[in-house]
C-alpha cells in the first residue's frame, strides 16, 4: 500500500483530531466511585460505522503507585443515571442475542492507576440508536461469557448519550 493512500485508521486519526464528534456521555462516578468522570465520545465515520473515544479519570485504583486494572463498560438500555445507575436498564441488545454479542458490550476500560483512554471502531449500532440511552462503568472486567452481563460487577459511573 501506498504511504500516501488513505487508510481508515488515517481517517480515524484524522477525526480524532478535529475533536467533532457527533454525541458524548458524560460519565460521572456514584456513592462507589465519586472521583470517577470522564467522556465517552462517538464520532461517525465514512466506512459504515462508528468510532468510540473514551477518557476516563478516577477509577477506583487511582492512588495504588503502578496500579493496572480492568473494567466493563457497556451502553445500557435507557439514559436514566438516578437510582445509583439501577435505572439504565440492561445492556443494549436490539438483536436479543447472548452475551457478549449484545450491540452495547464495548470494549473493556484498561486503567492504569486509574486513568484510562481508548479509540476504536465499531459497527453493531448508527449514532441515532443509542442517543439518550447510558454508558455505563462496572466495578470489574466483562468476563465474556457469564450471562446476562459478564459478571461485571456494581454500576459506579454512568452518562447519558446526547446528540452535540
């Protein structure tokens, strides 16, 4: 390939930059994890799918020197964050298949000492399918098989996809 040649991740570099992206959550911690914020962004992109930027600040194994650990972190079915995040409904599954084939299992947070990023592509669901629905942030890792959810763990941070 060409070094000149756009490719998607070029593309997706490019999207990133520009920091224009079409909906955002803002997660915010509960009783749990009241240090926890942070965005979750979704951009459109030109290849049928979307593309996710997630940054997020106070994890729970935030003051632990060299600290790594992993968390869950799905779209749930309704954008409602009170009840301590027990009012988001379940994950996203507009195709009712099994965990954790379900259109709202993202990617799992990866935090070091309780900092987390991450970007990547998907194409399971369009922008308008998820606006006002929740992100929400589990207290463990999605194990990728326990039913109906990953044995993920206590909801501590949840925000609500808005159009921007």
């Amino acid at each position: 390939m060409p070094y000149n040649q756009t490719t998607p991740g070029l593309s997706f570099i490019h999207l990133l930059t520009r920091n224009q992206p079409r909906a955002m959550a803002w997660v915010r911690g509960g009783t749990a994890a009241p240090e926890l914020s942070g965005l979750v962004k979704f951009y459109d992109t030109p290849y049928g799918g979307i593309l996710i930027e997630a940054e997020i600040f106070g994890l729970p194994n935030r003051a632990m020197p060299g600290s790594t650990d992993w968390y869950a972190m799905h779209i749930h079915e309704t954008g409602d964050c009170s009840n301590q995040f027990m009012n988001t409904g379940e994950h996203y599954n507009p195709d009712m298949v099994m965990h954790p084939q379900h259109a709202g299992d993202l990617m799992p947070l990866f935090a070091n000492q309780g900092y987390a990023w991450y970007a990547y592509y998907d194409k399971r669901f369009q922008i308008p399918e998820i606006l006002n629905r929740s992100v929400v942030i589990h207290q463990y890792r999605d194990d990728f098989s326990t039913q109906p959810a990953g044995a993920s763990g206590s909801r501590i941070g949840c925000g609500i996809i808005r159009n921007v």
